[in-house]
C-alpha cells in the first residue's frame, strides 16, 4: 500500500478514535456509549494495524488483533454484561457545558502538543493531539460520570489514549512492556469489573454518588 | 580528661537507664537515684576542667554525610555543664526520698537519666546535628517525665501537648536558624560558624530564628505559655531539673549566638533581645505575684528571671556595640551570675515546694499554712531560696542582681540616645520586677509557713526523709556560700565567657573594676552580726525575766475566731497587686451573693472567685490557634469523599503541570 | 581607713539609736501642738520603748520563730543602715561600699522581717497589713533605684558617701534640676516605705485602713519594743539620707574627735529640722486611699526618670 | 551474580504459586514472612555484592542492580518483615478468605520487587501498576462498605495517575526513538549520553512525575491514600504506607536522575517543591482534626513523602541519602505503627481516636509499642527520622532553598502538634470520661497482642541505623551517587 493511502487511513482511524470519544461525552447512556467505545476500539485496532503495516511489523499485527479482541469485543461485552442497562444518573455537569468543556479540552491537547512536533512530520505525528485529546476527554468522563460503569468507560478512554499516542508517536514501546501494560490494564478492569458488582451487591446499584463514607 | 569525663556521663545514663529497668520496684530509687547523680557529679566535673580551660573531643559517627558528631565543651559549654551537674545531682539524691506513685516508676527513671544527660551534653556539643539532636532528646525526655503523672491529674495532659508543641516551635526555629548559618558557613561544626556576621538578611534572619527559638525553651514572654503549666505538672525534682537547669541551656543558647555565632550586627539585635528579657522580667514576675499555685509561682518567677538573664545579654550586645566593652562584660557576667544564683534558688524552691506536696498533697498556698513548725527544715531552706528569689543581701539573687544594676546605670552615655532612653527604663523595670519578687516571696514564705494550718493536709504534714532534706539542704546551703563568697562565683564566669575586668577581692567578695565598684557580702555580714550582737544581748536579758507566754488564741483586735479560714491567703494577699495591675493581668472575678431567704437585706453567704488565665495565652495563643482550627476545618472538606473531587484533582494537576511542562 | 570607717560606723549607730527616739517624740510634739494639744514630751518614746522592754511577751498558738526573730533582724538591719549611711561622715569601709543598692538591700530585709511578723500569727489584720505593705514596697522599688541612679550619673558610682562628698565640693549642684528631681522622687519614695502621711497613718486606730500598725497588731513586750524602735531607726536614717543629700555640710570627710563632733550635732539638726517639716506637712495632708497610692508612686517613678534623662542632658552640657 | 537479581523475584513467585496449589495452612501463614525475609536477604547480599563489584545486570539487561536497588530491596524486605511478622495471625486461626490473602500479599512484594529490580521505565510501570491489582483486593479485604469504597477509589484514582506516567514514559520513548537510540533503560538514559530534545524530556518527565507522584501519595494525587490505607487489614496498610510509597518515589528518583542529565534540575525541583509543600499542608491540616487514628497515620505517610519530596528536590549526596534513609526509617516505624494500630483494633474495637482512651493506663502491652512508633514518626531522637529531617532541612539551606524549607517546617508544625495531640489524647489520662483519679487501674492489660519481637526490632532498627556508620552510609553514599552520576 502507498504512503498516501496509509496516511488516509491513520486520518480515518484517528478521526474514528476522537469521534467516538466527543460522543462518549455527549450522549451518556449505556445503550450507546459501549459500542462507542466498541467502536474506539475498533478504530485503535486498525491504527495499530496500519503502523504495523507501515512499518511491516507482525509483532505489532498480533497487537493490532489483541486490542480488536479485548478492546472492541471483550471488555464492551462484560461491561454490558455487569452495568446491567444501568447509567447512574445525569453526569454532574450539563451537556452543553460538557460540549464546551470538550471543545476547551481539544484545543489545549493541540497546544500541549506542539513540542511533539520534533518528533517528525508524518501524518502519525500530526495526529498526537488525538490521542491526548482522548487522554483528557477520558479525565473529564471520569471526573463527571456517576456511575462505576462510566468511570471504567472513562479509565478505558484513557488507556486508549496513551496507546494512541505510544502508537504514533514511536510505533508501540517495546513489545515485553507492551505486553505488560495490556495485561496490566486487562487485570484493572477486571478488578474493577468485580468491585462494581460488589458494589452492587452491596447498595443495590452501582451509582458512586453514596461512595462517601470514608471521608474527612 | 574532658573526653573521659564525657563518656562516663554517657556511660552513667546507660548504666542508670538499665538499672532503673531491671532493679525491682522496692530498691529502684535506692539503685537508680545514685546513678543519676553520679550522672551529674561527672557532668559538674567536666564542666569544671572545661572552666579550667582543658579540652578535649569525643566524636560519634553517624550514617548520613552530615557528621561525626562532635563533643568538646567550651570554657561556656564547661559552665553551663558544671550547674546543670551540681542541680541534677542534687535533684537526683533527693528524688530518692521523693518519689513515690508513677513517678517511682521504671520509664520516670529512665527519662530522668536521659534528660539529665541529655542536659550536660548540649552544652558540650560542638557540631550543629549533635547540639540539636541532645537538645531533643531533652525534650523528649522532659516530656515523658512531665506526663509522669498523666493517670492522676487531668490537666497534665494538656500542659505536656503545650509543652511539647512549644519544645517543637523551639527546634524548628533552631533549625532553620542553624540551618542558615551552616548553609553559609558551608560546615555543622561550630568551630566553622563562628564567623562575624554582616548586616546580610540571612544573618538577620538567622538572629531572629535562633533568639526566637532558644527564647522559647527559656520560657521568654510571649514564648513562655508552656512553662507555667509544665512546671506545676512535673514532679517536683524534674521541676527543679527543668527551672533551674533546663530553661538556662535556653540562655546558653543566646549566649552563644551574640558571643560565637553572630558576634556584632544590628542594634536592634541587642534591643530585641533585651527587649524580651524586659517584657518577660516584669510579666513573669508579676504573673507569679498573683498566683496561688505554689509550683505555678515557681514557674513563672523562672520566667522572670530568664528575663533578667536576657536582659542582661541585651544590653551587653547594646554596649558591645557601643564601644563600652568594659561595662558590656560586666552585664554578660550578670548574666552568668544570675543563672547561677537561679540555679541555686529555684533548686531549693522547687525541692521544698515538692517537700511540701509530698507532706501535704497541695501545691495550693491557700490551702496551706503553719508548716514552719510541722517541716522545720524544709521551712528553713525554702526560707533561704526565698530569700535568693527575693535578691536580698547575704543571698546569691542579690550578688547577681547588683551586679546587674552596676552594669546598667554605668552602660548610658550621653553620646548614645538609644543607651540614653533604654538604660533608665531598664533600670525602672528591674527595680519593679525586684519589687514585686520581694513581695511574691514574702508571700509563699509568709503564707506556706508561718500562721496556722489552712486544710487538714497542712495540718498533719510531717518532716520529709533523709535524702530529700539533704538534697534542701545541699541547695540552700550553695545560695548562702555563693551570697557570702561570690568572688569565686565572679571567677568561674570571668573564665567562662573570657570576660576581663571581673575579679575577686577582699574575703572572696566581687570586684568590678571597670564600673568602679566593689561588693564583699562577708563583710557585711560580720558588720551585721557585730550590730546585732547588743540587740540580742538586751533580748536575752529580758527573756531570761520574762519568758514568752502562750495564750490560747492571737489578739486580732478582738476578732480572731478559731477557724484558719479567717486568716488571709495567698489570693487576699495578692489582691491588691491584682487591683493595681487589673489592666495586664485582666483577672476573672465572680462574685455570687446569696441572700438570707428571709429577708434581702441579709446575707447568708458570699462567695468570690478569682481566675487568673495567663493573658498571651487568652489574647494571643487561643485565636491564633482557633484561626488554625477554621482553616484546618474548611481544609477537611477538600477530602470529603466524593471520588469526583479526588480525580478532578488529579485532572487539575495533570493539566497544569500540562501546562507547565510545554511553556 | 578601716579604723576610721569602723570609728564613724560606731558613732553614727550610737547617735542615731540616741536621738532617734527623740526624733519620733519631736514629730509627735509638733503635730501635737499644731493640732491644739499638749502632747506626751519629746522623751516619751524613750520611756515607750525601755517599757515595752521589760514587758511580758504574749505567744499566741501557731505563731513560730519568726515572731520573736522579725523584730531583732529589723532592729539589726536599721542599725546597719545608720552604720552605711553616711550621717556623721563620709569615710566608707573598703569592702562594704555604702553602695546605694547595698542600703536599699538592707532596707529592704527589714521590710520583709516586718511583713513576715505581720504573718506570723494568721490574723486577718496582720495578713492583711503585710500585703498593703509588701504592695507599696514593691511599687516603691522603682522610684528608689531610678532616683539613685539620676544622682549616681554625674559622678558615676553609686557610692553614697562619693555622690555627698560631690555635693559638698560643688554645692551647685544640690539645686541642679536633676538633682531636686531625683530628690522629690527619692523623698516620696522614703515616705511610703517608712508609712507615714499620705501613704499610711502611723497614728491611726481605724484597723481597715491600717498598714504598718496591722503588721505589729499580735506582737506585744520586746518583740513591739524592736519593731517600734526598728522602724524608727529605717524612718530617721533615710531622713538623715536625705538631709545629708540636701544639706550635705557638716559631714566628717576625715575622722578627729572635731569634724566627729560637728558632724554628730550636724546630724541631730538636720533630723530635727526635716522631722519637723516632715510633721508639719503631715498635718496638714489626708491619708490616701490605699489605691490611689500607686498613682503617687507612679508619679514619682516619672520624675525619677525625668531626672535620669535630665542628667544626662547635663553631662552633655 | 546474575542469580542474586533473579532468586527474590523467582522466590516470591514460587512461594505465591505454592500457596494457591498446596493451600497449607502453615504456609498460608508464614508465606508473606517468608517472602520478605527472601527480599530482605537478597537485599543485603546484593548490597555486598554491589559495593564490592559495582552494577549488577541479569536478564539481558531487564534487571539490574546499583546500591540504591540495593537499599530499596532492604526496604522492602525490611519493611516486609516487619509488617507480615508483626501481624502474623495466632497459630491456628483461619481467616475468611484466607487463601487468597498470602498469595496476594507475596505478589505484592513480588511486584515491588521487580519495580526496584527492572532496569526499563517501562517494566518499572508495569511493576507499580502490578501493585495496584495486587492490593485493590487486599484493600477489600474486609468486605465492609468502607473498604469496598476504599478499594474502587484506589483502583480508580491509582490507575488513572499512574496511566498519566505511561504517557509519559511513551513520550520519553518516543524521544530517544527519534534520536536514533530507542530504550527506555534509565541505566542508559541517566548516563546523558542520548541526544533527546529538551522540550519533549519535558513533557515526558513532568507527566510520569505527576503519574509516580501518585502511587507515592504526593499531594494532590493523594487522594485515594487514607481510605486505602485505613481500611486495608494493618499487614497491608504497613506494608502500603512503609514501602509502595517509597518505591514509588524510587521511581520519581530514576526518572529525577534521567531528565537531571538532561535538561537540569529546575523542572523537578520545581515540580517536587510544589507537591512537598502541598502534601505536607494537606497532611498538617487533616491531621489537626483527625478522628481515625489509621487515617492519621496515612496522612502522616503523606506528610513524610513530602518530605521525600523536598529532599529529592534539594538534591545533592546529603540530601539524597537523607531521603534515602528517611524512606528506611519511616518504613520501619509506619508499618510497626499500623501494626500497633490493627492491634488497637483487635482490643478496642476502633479506630476512632476520640473513643480510645487512657491506653498506657489500661494496656501499656499496647500502649508502649504505639507511643514508641508515634515518636519515631514525629522525628524525635534518637529515631533516624531525626537525623534525617535535621539533614534534609540543613542541605535544603545550603541549596538556597531557605522560604521553602520554612514553609515546611512551618507547616510541619500543624502535623507534630495534630498526632502529638492525638497519641497523647488516646495514650494518657486515667481512661475514664469524668478523669476521675484512680490509683491503680484494676485490670491492667499487659499483653502485646501479637509478636512483640517484630515491633520493638523494627524500631530499634529504627534507632540504629541513624547511628550506623560504616557499610550503611558507604551504602547510602553510593546510592546517593548513583542518582548524582550523570549531573
């Protein structure tokens, strides 16, 4: 495949990734944030899938399959799976300031990112700011979203971030690591996955709003 | 020889340390008491061949890159170690007789080894890191022995967390201070900070923190707030350890700074000092005018009296920097003198107040009464302790205190204003803290001892045992010796500070060349005695004729009843001095009339209750810390549980170091 | 030296146990008189004492060893005031300089021995008479020490003896403004610690407003004779201190049976004269309010301290 | 020499494999134990090792050992130690959920382990990240609610910072990519020689500072510490607040030595100064008002990681080697106090400050432990925190750092006098509400509750090692240097 054709689809994968993500924040409904995030793995996947090929790696092809399996299919499904169609209530700010607050959030990834522009000239490179984007667009679900399963789309949102990035910007840290951070993360769903039903054991719902028993 | 002498110190606190553990309960004192004495008489040795100018270096390694750690004392170190030795002897011996209850205990021991250990060797540390690190553990050790009694009174408490954060504010304002002069001397070793500071703000500042912190250990107003409470909570030897021994390593402290560390600078570095030493020589004392907590009176005529010792080192620092380097050293040898002669007082108050509580179970004089008959002895020495409170001739109080005044009315001139304004007020506000001492002691005395018995306590007190009275005696005898023959006492802190023009003369009496005066107390006393010689002979002429008669009650112009409540006590006493002074000390004053229940004319009774609150403590301390306790309060809502917060924190962090990191 | 000092010493003690008694009975004879009566005889005080002597001593229960020591350590400390004073003349002893503050430590035991005395028995009036007392010298203390010090700046000793033989020299100087600052000042201050006119009644009999009679209320034979006569001893030598300062001629600045005998009948005219004075103004003045006593005090602090500054405005001078 | 690196990582692994296959009681019971003693030991034979061969590598470079590995492996394994030893249940008990407990606890050290081991910022990552899952369950381990809050809170606000280090640690990599040397090996990186553009090592350093900084409970990422911390069974809460905060510094120290090399001190120090002072304010003021007493001893984890903090950021052989010593000594004397604190627990049945009260009075067994550790905290002599705090402050003087170490010890005032306040309010008096006075109090209850070798060992460790010249400050030097080296 020509360079053109590579770098059109990074931009799709890209544009894919933050999409998903500026919907994530606006519409907060279980029904459709997990295929969002589905779909944000998804478009992960492919990215990873075309560096791989840009740089004809099968090592980071395996990786490209791994992240489609977990992070399209498995995790979207056991989220399902144990937020039970529930959302917790309204985030704990409006959606229009939520908008505003994305839009703000867009604009500092790309100013935060101009020292990363020595790394090169690519189109990979041009598309860092998404990954950051994604890495604080993931914050601000998690600062405002009230319910576990939210919090977890938000931790998720994250990670997908910081591998958007790593993907990018170097083509994936060294595969021993790479490896290590994915099951690293795997296991924190898990756990938080667990920690979510026993929370809903224990309260009869898993919103976080009554979470304040230890405090000062 | 000083090197032998420092490790046997050492040795002494670990030998009394595990005797105090393992001995049973019923020997401990006997096994313990000794040790700790042993403690002291080694420090008093050492400080003596240290006085005598031998030297000598023990050195400690330690595992971070900022030692060894250094103990050579100095000609002042030696000083300071001989009268922190003779006191923690003393105090020693008769906490054998003393304790009893928790304070017999195995750990009250142990502190008390530590903290007089710990004592003798600040004063011989050389490096910065050993001279804070026994300066702690003094603390410590001073803490655990005055919460000794923490399971009896509730108010110990308290007064142990003021004591201890105070102790706190103390170090750490010694070690930033330390901090900056180590910083600038590139060095911990004190041989290396003795470098004469410019006028540069880090020496400023450096001045101000050390003053502030060694100030504070010593009980200075407005620092003093912990020391009429920790005081009267102790036990009466650790008291006596901590008045008369513990507070002057706050002194040595400021000796050293104006005489090692920062040696010139500012003027207003000496009106600083002498400042704190004024305000605190008059409220101290005027404090203790009006207390009637025995021990609290005590404490706070400590105060007073590291008041009078800054005082004096103030106005040295003021002369120094005048030119008048003659009459400055007479003022750092008052200085000295005065914290010996304290030394020697406050050890025989507090060893008699504890021989009273002992007796009697109260320290509350106006409880007390008629022990002057019922502990002959004890009345004895407190009497003679009082008297060197009090700085009446033939005592060691007065030595110091004339020695002072000669400083201050020779240390004006006209050629300096600020020496011309500050001296007479100086000499204003000694004469009334001298004034008001007098009447303080005539009090306790007065009250505690003489009249009759005020609570069944007094009433049936009995002598104290053998150790204690010895230890009474010991301290009482060392206020008249030093009264009688202060040239000795003139030549140790000629020695000790290498002032010139301080000598002795006549028959071992105090020579001030360079005022022009010259004092020899024994010879006032054989004047005395040969004036009072015809007056006794004429008494016992007639006494031989006409021997006293007992009657059944006193005259009391005809109004004397039976009960001792009638009688006046220390709060009547010092009601007047409350009257007058009722702007500063802002007592509480109660008075509930309860009326006859048949008719409104008549009085069954009255009752009338005065609260004396210490006023730095109301106006200063309490809102400073309830404006602590309000931010502290609004801060606790920070944490307040919600895991929105806690990751919009970290949101926040993360963008601004975002920000920070691509500016 | 020595001799000579121990000479003078001896006279002025002798002197002044002599004629103090006849000091006091002069006073009284004055008020006496102005105030219309007859009056008991300059001697009566004597005759007072030597009674009180031979007397039977009252012990009331609780009272201790204080009782019968107090008066005999004031009587003795009096008695080396009049012996440091310089009243006769003004040869000091070497060693025992009659340092100001060395005589106002002196004063000051016989103060204490006097309260203490007033405590001894635990009656309200004694207990109640120290206090007052004890009160006023502590707030006295002041006045005296910065007085001393005003008249101590311009020869720089607090030597008694060298401050008179200063004033002899140069007369000029006795109406110095410091020096009638200091004076005043010092004069105030004699008159509280010695409890008369305004500060106390000597001849009150009213017990609440009381203060050195309270003190001496319980103490009856000897034990009253001493305190009696010590008390007078302290009021006739700080007047015999104040004379030598105002008038300071007539001083024996060597020791002959001569300058002895002009400085003895020196001495007994000025006591005679400031007791009158001092009796006098008495009569015409109303005991102050024991709390109004400090506003006295204060004032005289202040012209304590404007002297001391005032002396060094001179020195520069 | 190889094994040495390898045989506490293989250790721990195969004792964790042991207990989930045997499911023997006794191992159960001892395992963490013997885990720590492993580390503790291969510490100190590493230590050896290292002084008299220099760097240790093994595993084609993935681990390596240097003196500072050396002295972190001694904390851990000291601390280990202590924390499992002093908490070692009674012979014979069972506990619910047993099983999982001593293989989580032996994976926990295992993962600190490697974190002090790897010689790559990335496994270095995934080791703190490990810690987080390892302890998300023990954190839980009551199962109450409080804990069940304190275990999502963790795992929630741990991964979200430590995620913000991996971006930085992928932007570093990124960084050396594009200067033609890709590792992320801080042995390589530290020693300056990669040619790395300044502004990203800024970025990069910054973001896995603040990432660390999480795991080390600095202000304002600290948030999830006094809920884990309290809740946590006080095996974990010791082993937490003694030592996964001090690996975590360790690896702020790391990252400190790399960007030091590269772009100079002033970001760091900047950085570090910032979050000092602010977990020291935190700490000072939400210790005043404290009414948790395990809360409080996690806030005072957080107070003296700040004051790691300041001493990274001073920097220098003095100050590093305090720090250094200062992680040691607050190891030893946090776990004995959580320790004493789970003992308080079992006998009073609280936590809560205000209802313990009259301890020395009525169990001085338990008493004595706790006011002994409380003074080791609050930097009282002769405890090793006071040496190092007095060095700390001296060498923060000397860096011409004055305004900041005022402020701190200003501020640590607030916390001295707060856990003074609070171990004193709960130690002394006679017990009873009305403080009536008691002579004697009538069941005094002497027994320590649990081993009491463990406790006063640690502290007298405590004591000790401030006074131990010799190989311990040869050790700290050398460790010290190893984060100078490349400055």
């Amino acid at each position: 495949m020509s360079d053109a054709v590579l770098a059109q689809a990074l931009g799709i994968c890209s544009a894919l990734l933050l999409l998903s993500a500026v919907l994530l924040v606006w519409r907060r409904a279980q029904v459709t944030a997990l295929p969002l995030l589905a779909l944000q793995g998804l478009a992960l996947a492919g990215l990873v899938a075309v560096i791989a090929i840009s740089e004809g790696s099968l090592e980071l092809l395996g990786v490209a399959l791994l992240v489609l399996l977990f992070k399209s299919i498995v995790i979207p499904l056991a989220l399902a799976r144990a937020g039970r169609g529930e959302y917790g209530g309204a985030p704990l700010i409006n959606t229009a300031t939520s908008l505003i607050a994305v839009a703000a959030l867009t604009a500092l990834a790309y100013a935060i990112s101009a020292p990363l522009a020595v790394l090169g000239t690519g189109p990979a490179i041009q598309a860092i700011p998404v990954g950051i984007a994604l890495v604080l667009y993931g914050f601000l679900l998690l600062v405002t979203g009230r319910h576990a399963i939210a919090q977890l789309i938000g931790f998720l949102v994250i990670d997908n971030g910081t591998a958007t990035v790593a993907f990018l910007s170097s083509g994936g840290v060294p595969i021993i690591v790479e490896l290590g951070v994915f099951l690293d993360v795997l296991l924190v769903i898990l756990i938080l996955y667990v920690l979510t039903g026993r929370i809903r054991d224990e309260y009869g719902y898993a919103d976080l709003d009554d979470l304040t028993e230890l405090h000062d | 020889m000083i090197a032998a002498g420092l490790l046997a110190q050492a040795g002494l606190m670990a030998a009394a340390v595990v005797l105090a553990a393992v001995v049973p309960a019923r020997y401990r004192a006997r096994a313990a008491g000794p040790a700790i004495a042993g403690i002291g008489v080694a420090g008093a040795v050492t400080g003596l061949l240290a006085l005598g100018g031998s030297q000598g270096v023990v050195e400690m390694p330690v595992a971070l890159p900022i030692g060894p750690l250094l103990l050579s004392p100095t000609a002042l170190g030696g000083f300071f170690m001989l009268v922190i030795g003779i006191v923690g002897a003393i105090a020693a011996v008769y906490a054998i007789g003393y304790v009893h209850g928790p304070s017999a205990s195995r750990s009250s021991w142990m502190a008390l080894a530590v903290f007089l250990a710990s004592m003798q060797l600040v004063a011989a540390a050389a490096d910065v890191v050993s001279f804070l690190l026994f300066w702690e553990l003094m603390a410590v050790a001073s803490t655990a022995l005055v919460l000794t009694e923490h399971a009896q009174r509730a108010t110990v408490r308290p007064a142990a967390i003021w004591y201890a954060g105070m102790t706190q504010v103390s170090f750490f304002l010694l070690l930033a201070g330390f901090g900056i002069l180590a910083a600038q001397a590139g060095s911990t070793q004190f041989t290396a900070l003795a470098v004469t500071a410019g006028d540069s703000t880090e020496a400023n500042v450096a001045f101000v923190c050390l003053v502030l912190g060694f100030a504070a250990k010593a009980g200075v107003v407005p620092l003093h707030v912990w020391l009429p409470r920790a005081h009267p909570e102790a036990p009466s030897h650790v008291s006596a350890l901590m008045s008369a021994a513990m507070v002057k390593l706050g002194v040595y402290g400021v000796i050293l700074v104006v005489t090692r560390f920062l040696v010139g600078g500012a003027t207003w570095w000496g009106l600083l000092i002498l400042g704190l030493g004024l305000v605190s020589a008059v409220y101290g004392i005027l404090q203790a005018s009006v207390a009637s907590d025995l021990k609290r009176l005590l404490a706070y005529s400590t105060t007073e009296n590291v008041g009078l010792m800054l005082l004096a080192i103030g106005s040295a620092v003021l002369l120094r920097s005048n030119g008048t380097t003659g009459v400055a050293d007479v003022a750092l040898a008052a200085c000295l003198l005065l914290v010996m002669a304290h030394a020697a007082f406050k050890t025989t108050l507090f060893l008699g107040a504890g021989s009273i509580l002992r007796a009697t179970g109260e320290r509350d004089l106006d409880r007390l009464g008629g022990l002057g008959s019922r502990m002959p002895l004890t009345a004895a020495a407190f009497g003679i302790g009082a008297l060197g409170a009090a700085a009446l001739p033939l005592t060691v109080g007065f030595v110091a205190e004339w020695v002072l005044l000669q400083a201050l009315i020779h240390g004006a001139s006209a050629s300096d204003r600020i020496l011309a304004i500050v001296m007479p007020l100086t000499v204003g506000a000694v004469a009334l803290t001298a004034g008001l001492a007098l009447m303080t002691f005539v009090k306790a005395y007065g009250i505690a001892f003489l009249a009759r018995p005020r609570s069944q306590g007094a009433e049936q007190a009995r002598e104290s045992p053998l150790t204690m009275r010895m230890a009474m005696a010991a301290a009482a005898m060392l206020v008249i010796a030093l009264g009688l023959a202060p040239g000795l006492a003139a030549r140790a802190v000629a020695d000790a500070a290498g002032l010139v023009g301080i000598g002795s003369t006549g028959l071992l009496g105090i020579d001030l060349p360079a005022v022009g005066a010259l004092l020899d107390p024994a010879w006032l006393a054989i004047l005395a005695a040969a004036l009072a010689v015809p007056v006794l002979m004429v008494s016992l002429r007639y006494a031989r004729r006409r021997p006293r008669r007992e009657v059944d009650l006193a005259w009391g112009c005809g109004g004397v009843r039976v009960s001792p409540r009638m009688q006046y006590t220390a709060t009547s006493y010092a009601e007047p001095l409350a009257r007058i002074f009722d702007d500063s000390l802002r007592p509480e004053r109660d008075v509930i009339v309860t009326h006859s229940s048949e008719a409104r004319y008549l009085v069954e009774r009255i009752q009338y209750r005065q609260r004396l609150s210490d006023v730095f403590e109301t106006r200063l301390y309490l809102p400073a810390i309830g404006l602590v306790d309000r931010m502290t309060t609004a801060g606790r809502r920070l944490q307040n549980g919600k895991i929105h917060f806690y990751l919009a924190y970290s949101f926040i962090a993360f963008l601004v170091v975002l920000v920070v990191v691509t500016l | 030296m020595r001799l000579d000092a121990a000479v003078l010493a001896v006279t002025q003690v002798v002197v002044m146990v002599v004629l103090t008694p006849l000091l006091i009975g002069l006073m009284r004879q004055v008020r006496s008189r102005l105030e219309g009566r007859a009056g008991a005889g300059i001697a009566q005080p004597w005759r007072d004492v030597r009674k009180l002597l031979a007397k039977e001593v009252l012990k009331a229960p609780g009272t201790s060893w204080v009782q019968a020591t107090g008066p005999v350590v004031l009587v003795a400390s009096s008695l080396v005031l009049c012996a440091l004073i310089p009243l006769v003349g003004t040869v000091a002893f070497p060693l025992i300089p009659d340092d100001l503050f060395v005589v106002v430590g002196v004063l000051l035991i016989g103060t204490v021995a006097l309260a203490l005395v007033g405590l001894d028995a635990g009656s309200a009036f004694g207990g109640m008479g120290s206090s007052r007392h004890m009160t006023i010298a502590a707030l006295v203390e002041p006045t005296v020490l910065v007085a001393i010090y005003a008249l101590s700046v311009p020869i720089g000793s607090s030597a008694l003896s060298q401050i008179v033989d200063s004033r002899m020299q140069s007369p000029a100087s006795i109406a110095a403004p410091v020096s009638l600052l200091a004076l005043v000042a010092l004069a105030i201050a004699v008159i509280a610690e010695t409890s008369r006119m305004p500060v106390d009644n000597p001849s009150t009999h009213l017990e609440l407003t009381m203060v050195h009679e309270a003190m001496t209320l319980e103490s009856s034979g000897r034990d009253l004779a001493w305190l009696e006569l010590g008390s007078w001893l302290r009021l006739a030598a700080l007047l015999g201190l104040i004379g030598a300062l105002v008038l300071p001629w007539g001083l024996a600045t060597e020791i002959t049976p001569l300058t002895l005998l002009i400085g003895v009948v020196a001495v007994t005219i000025k006591l005679a004269i400031l007791g009158a004075v001092l009796a006098t103004v008495e009569v015409f003045l109303a005991k102050l309010r024991l709390f109004r006593v400090p506003e006295l005090l204060a004032g005289s602090f202040v012209l304590a301290l404007l002297a001391v500054t005032a002396s060094y405005l001179t020195v520069q001078a | 020499m190889a094994v040495l690196l390898i045989s506490p990582l293989a250790a721990c692994l195969v004792l964790a494999v042991s207990t989930i296959l045997l499911r023997r009681a006794w191992l159960n019971r001892v395992a963490g134990l013997l885990a720590g003693t492993g580390i503790l030991a291969s510490g100190l034979a590493i230590a050896a090792a290292v002084m008299s061969d220099g760097p240790l590598t093994a595993m084609g470079g993935l681990l390596r050992a240097d003196a500072l590995t050396a002295f972190m492996l001694i904390v851990v394994g000291a601390v280990g130690v202590t924390a499992t030893w002093g908490s070692l249940a009674p012979r014979g008990s069972t506990r619910a959920d047993a099983f999982a407990y001593p293989t989580l606890i032996v994976a926990f050290l295992f993962a600190m382990t490697l974190a002090v081991l790897a010689d790559n910022l990335g496994i270095l990552w995934v080791a703190l990240e490990a810690t987080t899952i390892t302890t998300a369950f023990l954190v839980g381990h009551y199962r109450t609610r409080g804990s069940l809050e304190a275990a999502w809170k963790y795992v929630v606000l741990g991964s979200v910072g430590v995620a913000i280090a991996l971006l930085g640690i992928v932007l570093l990599y990124a960084a050396t990519v594009q200067a033609g040397q890709p590792t992320l090996s801080w042995a390589s990186l530290a020693l300056g020689g990669i040619d790395l553009d300044p502004g990203l090592v800024k970025i990069a350093a910054g973001l896995t500072l603040l990432g660390f900084a999480t795991k080390a409970g600095l202000a304002p990422m600290h948030s999830w510490l006094p809920d884990a911390h309290s809740q946590a069974p006080a095996a974990v809460s010791g082993l937490m607040s003694g030592v996964l905060l001090a690996v975590a510094f360790y690896g702020i120290l790391r990252i400190q030595a790399i960007t030091d090399a590269m772009i100079g001190p002033e970001l760091m120090r900047g950085l570090l100064i910032a979050g000092g002072l602010l977990s020291i304010a935190e700490a000072g003021a939400l210790i005043l008002r404290q009414r948790d007493l395990k809360r409080m001893l996690a806030y005072s984890s957080i107070e003296h990681m700040g004051i790691i903090a300041l001493a990274a950021a001073i920097g220098g052989p003095l100050a590093i080697s305090a720090a250094l010593l200062h992680m040691l000594g607050h190891g030893l004397a946090k776990s004995s106090s959580f320790v004493v604190s789970g003992r308080i627990l079992n006998v009073e049945g609280t936590t809560q400050i205000s209802r313990i009260r009259g301890l020395l009075a009525r169990r001085p067994g338990v008493a004595i432990p706790f006011l002994a550790g409380t003074a080791a905290l609050l930097g009282m002599p002769p405890f090793v925190l006071f040496f190092t705090e007095v060095a700390i402050v001296i060498a923060g003087f000397q860096r011409g750092l004055g305004w900041v170490m005022a402020v701190a010890i200003a501020l640590l005032l607030l916390a001295f006098v707060g856990i003074a306040r609070h171990a004193s309010d709960m130690s002394f008096g006679t017990g009873h509400d009305d403080d009536a006075p008691t002579g004697a109090v009538e069941d005094r209850d002497r027994s320590w509750h649990g081993p009491a070798a463990p406790i006063a060992l640690a502290l007298i460790a405590a004591i000790v090692i401030g006074l131990l010249a010799g190989p311990l400050s040869t050790l700290l030097a050398e460790a010290a240097a190893t984060l100078a080296g490349g400055s």
